[in-house]
C-alpha cells in the first residue's frame, strides 16, 4: 500500500497558492514517454462538489488496462480546503482526492484526471499537480477546452487537432467517436503529448470519455449522496 501523503503547508489563500504552482510547475516532466496503453493499471480520477455544505468527494477507479476491468476503487469525503479561483482548481481538489488514493492497495499505474495538465493558463493543472506531488504518470482529459483555441478535427474517430495557446501547442483536441465532440487531452506529469492521446483512445472503445473517467465520476457522485444524506 503506498502512502500518498497531504503536504503539511497546504496553501489557503490565492498569493500562496500562486507561488505553490510556481515552485511546482518547475518539477513537471515532459520527456518521458509514459507506460504503454494497455499494460498495467489505469485509474481515474474524479470530484464532485456539494457547495451548500461545503464538502468534496473524491473518486479513485483503478483498472486492468488491457480489459478494462475494475481492481479497485476508493472514496474519500472532506471539506473543499480552498476557496473558488480559476486556474487554482486542483487547490480544492487534491486534499481529497490524496485522501482516496492513499486507500488504495493496488499501484495506481497512469492516472487519468479529469481536468488538465499542462493545457492550464500556468501550464500546471490538476494532473500536473498530482503527478509532482505523487509521482506517478498522470495525463488530463477533459470534456471542453478552456480557454485554448483548436480547429475542429476530421470527424473519423483518432483524428486531432492542436490545442493551442498562442503558437504553443499545450494538448489535443480528439475525437474518441466518430462525428461527436472532441475531448481535450493534455500531458501531466511523465507521459508524452503522443502518449496521452494513445492512451484516450484505449481508453474509449464504446464512448467519447474514459472508462476510467466514467466510472470514477458516477462513483465519486454517489459518495456525495451518501455524505451529504
């Protein structure tokens, strides 16, 4: 069982937080392609928001990535330790989602989040943020695509166009079914560019989202009813 640990200086307000990404982002590895699709583990993250009584609850889906089958999965609910600022999300969500990959038994393997990676104003997103402080190979997928601009890929399924800030590429958009909306796939942390979008659409067989994001995101939905009942 591996120990992923809060780190005891978590930032509360917006200028620390700010120098937190800063210090962190520096950390981020690009150059090492990842774990190959299908090998291994995969597990998706997820949160869901309760705003009224200020909770969070975070989802972990680990899954045999040939078969797509589940290993194990865990929950964890807590207070949302950070208040709502754009661009500083992963601030409210890691302390929780920590919290549920620390109950895991099982090696976690590549970690898909929903969210971002480097495709983030400060090219540190919450897959990003988890990856440096865990270590583990992360990639973001998410369901739109912030506030980068892309063309609209061919309508064949594998087709992608870049994500683009300016010149600089920071993810995909790709079209995991064939004439529906693109997701956007961004490198976290140790997985190449390539390598994520491999990865989406292995992990895509039947719908335009992950497996791993599906599941993790229905499960993460019910610890919120349950908390919050």
């Amino acid at each position: 069982m591996s120990s992923y640990a809060m780190p005891s200086d978590w930032p509360t307000d917006e200028r620390t937080a700010r120098a937190v990404q800063d210090a962190l982002r520096t950390r981020v590895v690009l150059d090492e392609a990842g774990p190959p699709p299908g090998t291994g583990h995969v597990t998706g993250v997820d949160v869901a928001y309760d705003d009224e009584r200020d909770i969070v609850a975070a989802a972990v889906v680990v899954l045999d990535a040939a078969m797509l089958d589940v290993v194990e999965e865990a929950t964890a609910v807590g207070k949302v330790a950070f208040p709502y600022v754009p661009g500083l999300l992963a601030f409210r969500e890691i302390p929780t989602v920590l919290a549920a990959l620390d109950e895991l038994w099982s090696d976690p393997g590549l970690v898909v989040c929903d969210g971002y990676g480097v495709a983030h104003p400060r090219r540190f997103g919450l897959a990003s943020h988890l990856g440096v402080l865990t270590g583990l190979p992360t990639i973001g997928v998410a369901k739109n695509p912030f506030a980068f601009a892309y063309e609209d890929p061919a309508a064949g399924r594998g087709s992608a166009s870049p994500l683009l800030d300016g010149a600089e590429e920071v993810g995909r958009a790709l079209r995991t079914r064939e004439g529906v909306k693109p997701v956007f796939v961004s490198a976290g942390h140790r997985v190449s560019l390539d390598r994520a979008c491999a990865h989406t659409l292995h992990l895509t067989p039947r719908y335009r989202l992950p497996e791993s994001t599906r599941r993790a995101d229905a499960l993460c939905r019910s610890a919120l009813r349950e908390a919050a009942g």
